[in-house]
C-alpha cells in the first residue's frame, strides 16, 4: 500500500500541469484530476469556515459574486504542487471572483499557520475546516478538489485532482461556466 501511494505521488510530480477546454466543456489536460459539470446546476450547501484570524466566513455572504473553493491539505503534495497558481489566480481575479483555499487539516491554525509561513503565501484566501464539514457538505472524498459556485450560490462543476488554476485553459474553463446565463440560455450548453 505505501509502495503503490509513493508511486502515484511519483506520477502526479512528474506530469506536467496543461489544460484545454473540449467544445462541451470539459477540461482536458488541466492536470492529473478530472472536471466534472455540474448539470444542472444545484444549490450549494449552506457552508460555514474559519479564517485563520478567527472570523466566520458564511458562502452564503458570497452571493452574487462567483466563488472557486479549493479544498486541500498541507501532507497532501498535489495539492501543495497547485496552491501557487491559485494564489496567482487570486491575485488576478479577486475582483470578480472569490478565491476560497479551504484547509482540511485536522489541527488547523497549528499546522497551517507554519505552512503558510514557509511557503509565503501572502494573498491567497486561506479559511480552516478542521472537522472536514464543507468536504461532507459538498460530498468530497479526494484532495485536491476544487468546487465553481456561480453568482447564484450554485455549484456548477468541480475538479478532482492538481491543476494550473492560473493558466490560459482553468481561466477559459472558468469564464464559461460563471459567466452570466444568458435568458432563455440552457445550462447544458455550458
């Protein structure tokens, strides 16, 4: 067991992260996970995080705007691997999108804090869930997974696994799916 787990850590380090979104809107080669649409589009659940200064953070709050939730973990390497480009993702899009890096660690502010520290992470939302409550809401039972809520407070799709969340393929696939429906305008042709 710990052969093969080393091995598929092995694997994901040595890929290289690329992307392109297909005509239907699924991501290829966005990294070594998987997207998923959304269809149609759910509510999402009622969530509720800490930020690592103690303040509470509601996704209800977060109405109107579009939030991308990245749920992660400081032992977790393709999650470690991705981390610099949502910072950079942040940074670009703040404004018109809410960046949320959730820590699924255990013991919280005690082993983030550090982390956050060594690896300089400076503008990317970081919250705390130390009792995985927002991975159960939203199902989630692999790390890195990463959620797209549009500006209505609806999940409408997720990504399994590492990706490049500020090169030219995250950023179209993003664009598609939290753009603005159109009236009239179906969600399967996202």
């Amino acid at each position: 067991m710990k052969v093969a787990r080393a091995l598929i850590v092995l694997l994901l380090l040595t890929f290289p992260i690329t992307a392109d979104v297909a005509s239907d809107g699924r991501a290829e080669g966005m990294g070594m996970g998987e997207f998923s649409p959304t269809d149609p589009p759910r509510p999402a659940p009622a969530i509720t995080v800490t930020g690592r200064d103690g303040t509470v953070l509601h996704l209800s709050d977060l109405k109107g705007k579009p939030v991308l939730i990245n749920l992660w973990a400081t032992w977790c390497a393709p999650c470690v691997r991705e981390m610099p480009s949502l910072e950079r993702l942040a940074v670009e899009r703040g404004a018109t999108l809410n960046v949320l890096a959730i820590s699924e660690d255990r013991r919280g502010e005690e082993i983030v804090g550090p982390f956050i520290e060594r690896h300089r992470f400076t503008r990317l939302p970081i919250y705390l869930d130390g009792k995985s409550d927002v991975s159960h809401a939203f199902g989630v039972d692999a790390l890195p997974s990463t959620i797209l809520i549009d500006r209505d407070g609806r999940e409408v799709g997720r990504f399994v696994g590492p990706a490049e969340w500020d090169g030219p393929a995250a950023r179209r696939l993003i664009d598609r799916l939290l753009k603005p429906e159109v009236p009239g305008q179906q969600s399967a042709q996202r």
